[in-house]
C-alpha cells in the first residue's frame, strides 16, 4: 500500500485500522460504563458503537473498500429492507428508528450491525494472537462475575453506588447477557485447545467456564451442553481423547467446588430447568412461556408486517391490551419477546425472520461443507452457541455486534479458503 502524509491517508493501512476498530468494539465496548447516566450500562457502549462504525465506513471509504453483492449480501439486503418497510409502518416510528430507551435497538442499531457484518466480512483476519488478545479481556469479564458470584461487588460500591440491579451485573448489566458473552469465547477456547492443546486457551476456557457457572443464566447452560455434543460430533477423534476427558474432569471438579461454596447454587438452579420442562406453565422460564404465547398471538393477527424494531411492548399493548395492562399494574412490562426470533417477527415481519434465517442458514451451511477445516468447525460452533441461546434470550448491544463480526468474520474465512482452491485448481 502506497505511502503520504497525514492520518487519513495511505502513510496508514487502512485494513489494520478498521481490524482494529472491529477487534475494539469486541474488547472494550462491552467494559463501558458511565456513571451518573440514566442507563449507566448502555449509553457508553451506543456511543462508542456508533463512533467506531462511523470511523470504519471512512476508513473503508478511503480504502476504496469494493462493493460485491454475492447470495449473503443478497439475504442481508433484504433482511435490511424488510426492517426499513416495518419502520415506515411501524406504531411508533421514532422508538423503531432509535430503539427504546435503555435498549437502543432501533433501524440506526440494526443498520450498524449490518455494516460490521459486511466489513468484518471483507477485512477481519481471525489471527489466534488477535483472539487471545481478546479472550483474555472476556476473562476479564469472567473474573468479575466470579467475584460478584461470591458477594464482592466493586463496581456497585464506588462507580455505581445509587443504582438498583441484578446481583449479578458485571459491566455489561445483566447476568443474562453476560452469559452469552462468556459462552462465545468460551466455546471459541475450548475449540482451539482441543484443535491445537495451548495451555492458555485451556486457561481461558476454565474461567470462562466459571464465569458462565456464576451468571445462573440457565439458557446459556442449555446452549453450552447442546454445542458442547456439536463439538464432540465435529471433533470426535482419538487424538482428541485426551484433551477431551481433561476439559470434562476439570469442568466437573469445578462445578462442585463452585457449587459447594456457594450453598448448593448450581445445582439448585440446574434443577429449576428440569421443573420448568416438566410443568411448562406459562410462569415456567422465568415467564418466557407466557412471553413467548402473548407474542405469538400479536403475530397471529398480523404476520406479515411488524410493529418496527423495539416497539413489542406497544403491539402488545394495542393487540392485548386487558392482558398488557394487568400485567402492567402488576409491574410487569414486557418490551422483548425473549426469543430474538420471535422478536423479528413481531417487530420486523415475516420477511425480516425468514431473511434472517435464511442468512444464518446459508453461513452454516457453508462452513458446514468446509468442516475438514478446523476453523471452520470453530465458527461453525460459535454461532450455533449464540442461535441456541438466542431461544431464550434478547438481542442487546453489549453482545449482539460480537455475534454480527464472527458471522462477518465466518463469512471471509469460508470465501478465502474457496478462493484458496480456485487457485490451487488452477495451479495444478
């Protein structure tokens, strides 16, 4: 690359720049709080993601990024459009354009994680440095939520000493989503260590594992067994074995030891799954059964075009207002679908869910056939991690621009490794 003077010029690569920006909003946006705010949690990390999304269009700008338009860019236009016709329509157009307070969800949102898909998808290198660069900020994070796990809460008492939240919050808000942010990295360490033995990636995977123990987050739990079978499938092999009964004797012997000096939390919490299966009342997942019934009659009288983006708790309102507003004089106030699916739906439409599966369909099923490569298999389950996952839980921006970079990234490492071939073929 050509050399000049100046910031915004080639004297720069512009490529390692817009990595950089990408690799940041992975490990540093979710560690953004500012006090003295009305969301502490959040505001910080809206700011910063719209700044580093701003940075990197200008940087691919004077990079003179190309433009080429193949089957995933295809899905994800119409994904996109599909989220622009719902916010025209939408019940309330400014909550759909900004998203609702305290989410910030809305098209502007959206369209940011659409961008860091695509650009992750022309520039992002998976470099093993660069991912226990970032692992070792999800530690971070991990180590936080053992520590609040056992009563000490840092964070609480000097930053955030006026405001009322989950126990258990980190810096992202919300044991919920912390759990999916450990579980990404978590099933990212475990995957390298089994494929190449680094004894740091089995360190990372161990805090981790502790860290996703501390949230309680019972979905996540599910979604780790699940990809954990996956990853047993995928990687099922004799010079595996090994590494395979270390991982499962250390996670066991951690399990208990968390669990006896917590007073039986663990497994407390493991049997409140197998109840909630067994009774499937609408109270059972923490009322995600009646969640997920009130939002599916809300879309059963409107299928085809949603309400706008972060605007459920309106439809719900203007579909079922006697159940909304009982639930709200008790003090409950549903604005997510607790199914990030169901939530495209009633919000987007049918084309945006259909659009949207049909992405992360065509990206699995590509990494699929590149299974013999390792890699692969890695964001093969990673993404799978964050789908299971995503049945139970909400989209939000502390995670949700992770999960939209490793499917970008994912996107790039399949079309190198065909690029790879095509060239080999021709070689040969």
């Amino acid at each position: 690359m050509g050399k000049s003077v100046g910031l915004l010029t080639r004297e720069f690569d512009n490529k390692k720049i817009i990595n950089l920006l990408l690799c940041s909003i992975i490990c540093i946006m979710p560690f953004i709080i500012i006090p003295n705010t009305k969301q502490p949690y959040i505001t910080g990390k809206v700011i910063y993601i719209y700044f580093a999304v701003i940075t990197i269009i200008l940087f691919s700008i004077i990079d003179r990024i190309k433009i080429v338009i193949n089957l995933e860019e295809k899905i994800i236009l119409i994904f996109l459009l599909s989220l622009i016709v719902a916010t025209i329509f939408s019940i309330d157009v400014e909550t759909a354009i900004v998203g609702k307070t305290g989410r910030y969800e809305g098209l502007l949102m959206l369209i940011s994680y659409i961008i860091l898909f695509y650009i992750a998808s022309k520039y992002l290198n998976p470099l093993l440095k660069v991912i226990n660069i970032l692992s070792f900020f999800s530690c971070i994070m991990s180590i936080y939520t053992i520590i609040q796990f056992y009563g000490v809460d840092y964070i609480s008492k000097y930053i955030l000493p006026n405001l009322d939240g989950y126990p258990i919050s980190a810096t992202i808000g919300n044991r919920n989503y912390i759990g999916t942010y450990c579980l990404l990295f978590l099933i990212i360490n475990i995957a390298i260590y089994l494929k190449n033995e680094y004894k740091i990636n089995f360190l990372f995977s161990v805090v981790l594992f502790c860290g996703l123990l501390a949230t309680l987050t019972r979905g996540c739990w599910v979604a780790f067994v699940i990809v954990s079978l996956m990853g047993f499938i995928l990687f099922r092999s004799k010079k595996y074995l090994r590494r395979v009964v270390l991982i499962l004797v250390t996670f066991i012997t951690v399990f208990l030891v968390m669990n006896f000096t917590s007073g039986q939390q663990l497994i407390n919490r493991g049997k409140t799954i197998a109840s909630d299966v067994i009774n499937m009342s609408e109270e059972s997942g923490s009322g995600r059964i009646m969640i997920w019934k009130m939002t599916l009659r809300s879309i059963s009288k409107g299928p085809v075009l949603g309400s706008g983006l972060d605007t459920l708790d309106a439809r719900l309102l203007e579909d079922q207002f006697s159940e909304s507003l009982k639930l709200a004089m008790q003090g409950i106030i549903i604005d997510k679908a607790h199914n990030e699916f169901l939530e495209y739906w009633a919000c987007g439409g049918i084309v945006t869910v259909l659009s949207y599966i049909s992405l992360i369909s065509v990206i699995l099923y590509k990494l699929f056939k590149h299974r013999e490569d390792d890699v692969s298999k890695i964001f093969m389950l990673t993404i799978m991690g964050y789908i299971v996952q995503s049945f139970f839980n909400n989209s939000v921006i502390a995670v949700a621009p992770l999960y939209w970079i490793f499917l970008g990234a994912a996107v790039k490492h399949y079309r190198d490794l065909d690029k790879a071939k095509t060239v080999q073929a021709i070689a040969e």
